[in-house]
C-alpha cells in the first residue's frame, strides 16, 4: 500500500469515527431536551430549572446526564417524586 493510500484509509476512518460520535452527541442531546421537558411539566418550571434540577441529580447521584435523561424517559412515572425529595 502506497503512503497516499495509507492516508486516505486513515482520513475515511477517521471520518467514520467523527461521524459517530456527532450522531452519539445529538441522539444523547435529543434524549436530555426531551427529559427536560417532562421534568418542566411534571415539577411545574421553566426549561432552565427543569435542566438545573437534571444535572443537580445527576451530579449528586454520580450519573451520567445522558443516562439519567434515558432514564427518565423510559420510567415517567416515579420523576416527580424523584425530583421532589429534599
């Protein structure tokens, strides 16, 4: 194999592994845009406090944002009494 090729390999893998971890990061995005709103209507506040409130648990539980978003959207049911727990 020629250098050129060898480059041109490279850069289509390289640009196979980017391509993935874009889609990783809008499909995780859409996933914590959608929580946020479930958090806003079910604990009655604005999208800023409905994210204030994703990441505060997040952050005290160890979580993953992305995880915890998943979470929620998968099991509705028990977040408002999650999130109102002091």
């Amino acid at each position: 194999m020629s250098p050129l090729q060898a480059r041109a390999e490279r850069s289509i893998r390289h640009r196979g592994v980017v391509t993935e971890q874009l889609q990783l990061a809008l499909t995780s995005r859409v996933a914590i845009e959608q929580a946020k709103g479930v958090l806003s209507v079910r604990l009655g506040v604005d999208m800023d406090g409905a994210f204030t409130a994703l990441r505060g648990y997040a952050r005290s539980h160890n979580l993953k944002l992305d995880d915890l978003a998943r979470t929620i959207l998968d099991d509705r049911a028990w977040t408002h009494e999650l999130f109102t727990q002091r």
